[in-house]
C-alpha cells in the first residue's frame, strides 16, 4: 500500500435525486455537459485529478491546497453562471493521508472531505480547519467559522469553515504587503485571577489595536483577526502566516486594587526573535501614560518615526479619570459579549456608561454608549424618556467626529420616524469611520426597515465580519437574503449564525438569546424538529422574552409556514412592545404569511393605539 498527504475535493449535485425522478434524460445530459464545459477542464486547468466518478458525485485530488480550494469556486462560479440551476454543487476540501491502490485513492482523509461536503452551504465550499489554515492569507479567500461537527466514522471533532470569494473591491487587498510593516495586537492574558477582570485585559488591547492603527507607517490586523487568538495557546510564526503580517505584540496584564502591571513582548513573526520586551508595575493612576509609553515604545522598536499629529491622537484618550476609564471598560464589554436584544445588558451598558459620565462629564465615548444602552431598552420596553437622543446630542458636542454617536443618533432619529435627520446623521458615521461594527449595524437596520435589503445585507456583512460573538447580524442576513430569493447566500448566512449559538450555549446552555436566534436559523435550513426542539427549551428557560418570542414568530411564519402558530406565538409581544419596535415589525419581510390575517391586523392596530404617545414624549431638539 501506497500512502500520501493530498488534497482531496469531494463534489455532489444538490437534489439529484429529485432531479432524475423528474427527469432523467435531461438530467444527465446536463450533469454531463457540466462536467465537460465547466467541472473536469476546471480541475485539470489547477492541476488536479478526478479520480473517482459516483452517479451525480465526483473526488478529485490536488497536490496543492490552494489549488484545490480556488478550483473548487471556479467551479462553484462558473456552474452559477451557466445560468442552469438545476445544477448546483456541495463541495467539501480536506487535506489528510489517503491510501493509493493503482487510480483510486480512500481512507480517512476521503472520508473528511464527503462529510465537510455535506456540510456546505448549497453553491458552497465547505473546508478543514487544515485548510483553512494552509490557504488564509496566501489567496484571495475568505473563511467563515462554521464550528466543530461531529463526522460520521470520525472519532474526533472537524472544525470547519465556510470558503468564498471576497468581493471584488477587497481582493486586491486580501494580504498585507511585507514591504509595509504589519503588526498583529494578540489579546493580552488576563493574569488577574478573576475571570471578572477580562474586561480590563480585553480592553487594553483593544486600545493599543487603535492607537497603533493611527501611525501611517503601520498595518494593524484588525480586532475580529487578532481576537481569534483568544484563549488559545499560539504559534506566532504560524500566527505571522495566517495573517501574513510582520510583527506579533503579546503580552498581560494582572490588575489588583490601584495597581496593574502590564508585559509586553514584540515578535519578529519570521525569525521569532524579540524585537522588544518590557515590564511594567503602576498605579492605576498612570494607565494612560502607560498605553501611551507602550505604542510608543513599539513605534521606535520598529525604527520609525511618529508624526507629531499621530503622537497627539494617539494621547487623545477622551478622558484622564482612570474610574471613569474603568466603568467605560466594563460597559463596553458588556455591550460586545452580549445581544442588543438583551433587556438585562443593555440596562447594564446603561448604568455602567451613566455612572462614567457622572465621574467625567466630558467623556463623550462614555455618552455615546450610554445614548446606545438607554435606545436600545427604550425601542422595546417603551416608556418614557428620549432614548438617548439627548446623551448622542451630548457626545457630539464633545466630540463631532465620534462616529458611533453619529450612529446611534440615526437610530434614535429613525425610530422617532425623523427618516431624513436619521439618514444624514447614518452618512456621517459611515464617512468618519466605515470599519466600525456599531456604524455598520446600525447602517444595516436603518436600511432595512425601508426595505433597501441589498445595502442592509452589505452592512450586516460587515458588522457581522468586525465581531464574532455577533449572531443579530447573522440572523438578519438570512431575512434579507430570503427575501432577495438569495437562498444559497442565506443558508450559508444560517450556518454561520447556528454555529456562533452552539458556541455561546456550549458555554451558557440556558442562554435563550442564543436558543432564539438559532432555533430561528434552523428553520431557515428546514431543520424544523430541531428548531421546534429549541423553541420548547427556550420558552422553557425564559417565557417572557419578547424578542426571543418574535424571532420565533418569524420563524414560524417565514420558514416554517404555521400561520396560526406565528399569530400566536407574536400576540403577547404586541402587547408588550414599543412604538420604535413596531416600526420593525411593520417592515419585517418576515411576517407576509400573517401580515393579511385580521387577527394580526387587529392586534397590530391595537399596539399602535397602545404606543401612540410614545414618541411624542421624546425630545424632538436635533
């Protein structure tokens, strides 16, 4: 027996089947003109091998990864634009040990690359962990974490990851050029002993992400790539491929009473040499000149130049309180570990941010924030109060050019029905800064309540890239997509957002936040016993959750076509809901099954009447 590491494809005709039942001689004649025009000369065009033909099946082997993978959505684009869809692959890519006997090829390593292609999205690519690792960075490929899966007749768990084109405008940009010095900020090890404390450990690297990416001289790996890393013992030379940049900055950081104490090493990501290495003990007091000391320190390791105006915007911290600093810390993290339709954090994002701006009045981040708390309880719970439109008003007059408080101003506007103000403030914030998850999400809801679903998908791409604890963005893809009739593009927008649930309920199995927004995108897949499974657990867990009931709803409505049931399941949340939250439910392309029946008609009108004064409390100064 012969045996070899190789890349192996394994593609399969989705519904074939069906399709032959229906009919068979066309059928074949135009799986057979496929392979002809499009499959076999792509394969042989990247210098691959079909070796093993099964029906409507097909394995080919690559010696090349990034041969296979690139191969794979050639193909997978170019049966797409054949125009023919009743032709449309699963495609699955593992490098393992194979055995060789004569042409054929089998083993375990076959066997990964069928079950991962069972798990691709329809028109999709489904890879290996190994994969993935082998071609991020050294081709125009983005990835998609998909979670670990549970293969039939493997023994262990294969994580998997979801293979696509970037769009058109990044792919130039897909690798950071050597010329340029690149630095990935890994998440500094909290060393506090108390789990409690990862806010602050979290919060300065992310600081040190944005001081750093304000010197033009560096290219800075974004907060989403560097955070992968998180928790997780690290290759840095392996680290400096992935992400194909040139220098790698760890370290930690222990904070006990008014003291912390930060380490810092920068790494050469080729030799794995230190460039740089240093220690500090402070007071707390000193955090700010600590940072500053820190980027700095970088800077020259790095033998360049700081410019007098990066120097100052990188020493513009928003405030010199270090309390203040803190509770900012703390509700900002509570904002990015959890789910806007979290009544509880965001009261909690609220009282943190409140009490930051009462320490400094003049922290206009801190008001930003707590402008975002205060809307995003008031869209739903209702009652009186602006909803932050008066903490955005005061960020602003601190700070005009503080993006996220454009962002969430538009919100506030939108839900006050003041749709010109709203959109002038949105294009602000997206002019100031573009890579902002806020922004983006923000950008997204405000265009798809009108119904502009392709610039709300491109939006809730974005946002959903920038952070990947987040699932709303997820969710709300699979509604644009589903209604643009992008099915594909929806099922791969589902499986994303059930994996990111697994893992938050792989650590909260009671998170029903979680249960809600996955039990939603498995009825997308059809998955509908599973999905029914996660509703009964979830009302279970947390009855009086009106977000998690009205994602049910739609789920029931859109996917899982139970009119009665959604009517149902939606009637104690129009009770209870806000006027900004109607607003949603009314263009919720989500609801057409029931949008016609009087039931819902009538209790729909009812909420209205119920919210009517609702807005009128709100301060209407801009």
């Amino acid at each position: 027996m012969q045996r070899k590491l190789t890349a192996i494809l394994s593609a399969d005709v989705v519904g074939y089947s069906g399709l032959m039942e229906a009919d068979e001689a066309g059928t074949l004649h135009r799986l057979k003109d496929n392979r002809t025009k499009i499959f076999d000369p792509q394969v042989e065009a990247a210098g691959g091998r079909v070796f093993k033909l099964m029906g409507d099946g097909a394995l080919a082997e690559f010696s090349s990864v990034i041969a296979a993978v690139t191969c794979a959505l050639a193909i997978q684009e170019a049966t797409a634009a054949a125009g023919d869809v009743s032709i449309r692959y699963r495609i699955g890519i593992n490098l393992g040990e194979v055995i060789v006997e004569g042409d054929d090829i089998y083993g375990e390593g076959v066997n990964v690359a069928a079950r991962l292609q069972a798990l691709a999205p329809v028109g999709g690519v489904a890879v290996s962990g190994v994969v993935r690792d082998q071609v991020h960075g050294k081709a125009p490929v983005l990835f998609e974490d998909m979670g670990e899966h549970t293969v039939k007749n493997i023994e262990r768990p294969v994580r998997v990851y979801s293979a696509r084109v970037p769009p058109k405008e990044d792919t130039q940009d897909f690798r950071v050029e050597r010329s340029k010095l690149s630095v990935c900020v890994l998440p500094f090890a909290n060393m506090s002993g108390d789990v409690e404390q990862e806010y602050f450990s979290d919060g300065i690297s992310e600081d040190i992400i944005t001081d750093l990416s304000k010197v033009s001289a560096l290219s800075i790996v974004s907060r989403n790539s560097s955070f992968m890393y998180k928790g997780k013992n690290v290759d840095i030379p392996k680290v400096s491929r992935e992400l194909n940049v040139s220098h790698v900055l760890e370290g930690s950081v222990r904070k006990s009473g008014g003291r912390v104490r930060i380490t810092a090493q920068l790494i050469d990501g080729v030799t794995n040499d230190h460039v740089w290495a240093e220690r500090y003990d402070r007071d707390l007091s000193d955090i700010f000149a600590l940072q500053d000391e820190i980027s700095e320190a970088i800077v020259k390791a790095l033998k360049l130049k700081l410019l007098p105006e990066e120097k100052k915007a990188i020493e513009a911290r928003g405030t010199d309180n270090p309390e203040a600093y803190n509770l900012y810390l703390m509700a900002r993290q509570t904002y990015s570990s959890g789910f806007e339709s979290d009544m509880r954090r965001n009261a909690m994002v609220a009282r943190l941010s409140q009490r930051a701006v009462e320490i400094d009045p003049g922290y206009a981040r801190a008001w930003a924030l707590l402008a975002l708390g205060q809307m995003l309880h008031r869209a739903t719970l209702g009652g009186g109060g602006d909803g932050g439109l008066a903490a955005a008003n005061q960020a602003l007059a601190l700070d005009s050019k503080l993006a996220e408080a454009h962002a969430v101003k538009a919100r506030i506007l939108a839900e006050q029905k003041r749709r010109d103000e709203a959109e002038s403030e949105i294009q602000i914030a997206l002019k100031l800064d573009p890579e902002s998850y806020e922004v983006n999400r923000s950008a997204g809801y405000l265009n798809y309540t009108p119904a502009r679903l392709e610039t709300a998908a491109r939006h809730y791409e974005k946002s959903m890239s920038l952070m990947e604890t987040d699932i709303n963005s997820a969710s709300m893809l699979v509604s644009c997509y589903t209604a643009m009739g992008n099915i594909p593009a929806m099922q791969q927008a589902a499986r994303i957002a059930i994996a990111r649930a697994e893992n938050v309920l792989a650590q909260d199995p009671n998170n029903s936040v979680a249960l809600g927004y996955g039990a939603y995108s498995l009825a997308a897949l059809k998955e509908s016993e599973r999905s029914k499974d996660w509703m009964s657990r979830a009302l279970l867990i947390d009855p009086d959750n009106m977000n998690m009931r009205y994602n049910f709803a739609c789920a029931l409505a859109s996917f899982l076509m139970d009119k009665e049931a959604a009517i149902d399941m939606i009637a104690p949340v129009l009770e209870k809901m806000a006027a900004g939250f109607l607003l949603h439910v009314a263009a919720d392309p989500d609801l057409k099954l029931i949008r016609d029946d009087v039931r819902f008609q009538t209790m729909f009108s009812a909420a209205e009447t119920r919210t009517a004064g609702d807005l009128s409390n709100s301060s209407s100064s801009p």
